[in-house]
C-alpha cells in the first residue's frame, strides 16, 4: 500500500510538500527562502517522487516552488561549506536535489518554472520530462563563478537539450537565459505569466494524464535508452528490447496496448487498467 500522503507530508521536514489532484501529484519545494539544496532537501524531494512513481494510481507529476522569489537558488552554500569533502546529495538513489539521477522514476513530470532556477535549480528542471516558465522568470548556470562545474546535470544535460554552443557558453560566462530565450531554444516547452503558469500546468498534467499508463512509464524509458544511439541501433528496439527495457516490454504484452486500439476503433474513452 502507498504510503498516506497527510502522514508523508508530515516527514518532509517542511522541505517539500504534497498536494493531490485526481491522477496528477504537484510536489511544491517550500523550503524557505529560495528553495536551496541540501541533503536533507534532497531526501525528501527523493522520497516525494518515489511516492509519485510508487502509487498506481497516479500519473503525473508537476515540480513546482512554493517560494515567490525563486523556482530554486540551488545549492545551498552554508552546508556545503561546512561539510569538507562531504557529498551533499542526502538521497539515496536521487542524487543531488533527490531527483537528477533517480531513474526509478519512470512517470512524467512537469516543471513549473516561476521564478529564478539557478545552478542545481536548473539541473532539478532538466530532470523532468516538460519545462514550463513564467515571463519574468530565468535560468543560469553560475557554478564556474563559483569555484566549482554545475555537475549534476547541468553540463550533462543542457548541451543535449538546446545547442552545445549555447548550453556552455551559458557555463563559462554564467549569464541568464531569459524565458523567452529559452522559449525560442526549445529549452521550454510554453511560457505564461506568472498567475497562469500553475494553471497552464495543471492543465498540461491532466491531459498528459489520458495517455496510458504503461506506455507514458515505457515512453520514459525508451527514450534514456536511444539517447546517444545511433538512428539504426535505435531503430531496433523492439528486437533489442532487453536488460532495463522492463516497462517497454509490460506495455508490448498488456491488455492496455489491445484496449486502446479498440476504444478507437469503438470510438470511445480508453479504459486503462495498467496491465
């Protein structure tokens, strides 16, 4: 049985808090004042996205901030600097911000960038599957400024998601990438205002939602797994399809795959069951 939610929020060490809406989960960073990483952040944020994949019956997820002046300021230097030679990931499978190396996680989600996402804020966006922004908003990779390389997904997965020129070039200079920069990059997907972006998510996430569930958590998969190969190797998946292709091969065989051919030819709502 999942864990009750009243009962997760409460161990969330006021770091992340949970909040339900049929079949989408929007996990809100409220740690005060700007969202800064730490283990104990990471922790929950960890055990807030394995909540999401753990319930069947949820489908979605949105990352959100709680804080009105940043989505997240990143690492949070007073620990760091206080811990020589200390990892600061706190999570177990997560990595650093609970979520950049959490590959269990295999269902959606979405970013609802409000407000500044800077250093590790932006690596906690990359990990999601859809970025959303508010006008007004930005992103920036200021770790050289820093003494140290954004590697927690920064370097990793910026270059692969707009041009390699532009992604370092944000990493040696450390300069903001507006919203509407990172609209015209396809770094992000739409961009709103700021008392529309949480609708625009909400709305987003429920019609994610339709989809099936075992192909939404095979899409994921799928997609990890071609990345970097070639067009030729990738187009043998279904040949190839072994080792951690688990949920790939659930939705080749379910009775869901069968049941959305039918409700369109029935011309009618899909009923998944997830199997």
């Amino acid at each position: 049985m999942p864990e009750r939610l009243d009962e997760l929020n409460r161990e969330l060490d006021g770091f992340v808090s949970l909040h339900r809406q049929g079949d989408v989960l929007e996990i809100r960073m409220v740690k005060p004042k700007v969202n800064a990483i730490c283990r104990r952040f990471s922790r929950s944020m960890e055990r807030a996205a394995l909540y999401l994949q753990g319930d069947p019956d949820l489908r979605v997820g949105i990352l959100s901030s709680g804080s009105d002046k940043a989505f997240s300021a990143g690492l949070d230097f007073h620990e760091a600097t206080s811990q020589s030679g200390e990892s600061v990931s706190g999570a177990t499978a997560g990595g650093f911000g609970g979520i950049t190396t959490l590959w269990a996680l295999k269902k959606p989600l979405i970013a609802a960038i409000n407000g500044p996402a800077i250093g590790g804020g932006l690596e906690l966006a990359l990990s999601c599957d859809i970025l959303l922004m508010a006008n007004g908003a930005y992103v920036q990779l200021p770790e050289l400024q820093r003494g140290l390389l954004p590697d927690g997904g920064g370097l990793q997965r910026l270059s692969r998601r707009i041009p390699y020129h532009v992604a370092t070039a944000m990493i040696w200079t450390g300069d903001r990438m507006t919203a509407a920069e990172a609209y015209r990059w396809g770094l992000v997907y739409q961009t709103a205002e700021r008392d529309e972006l949480m609708p625009l998510a909400w709305d987003i996430a429920r019609r994610v939602a339709r989809g099936a569930p075992l192909a939404q958590q095979a899409l994921k998969e799928t997609l990890r797994f071609v990345s970097g190969l070639s067009d030729e190797a990738a187009m043998g998946l279904r040949r190839d399809s072994k080792g951690d292709l688990a949920s790939y091969r659930r939705m080749l065989d379910s009775q869901d795959m069968i049941e959305g051919q039918r409700a369109f030819l029935e011309k009618r709502e899909p009923n998944w069951r997830g199997c």
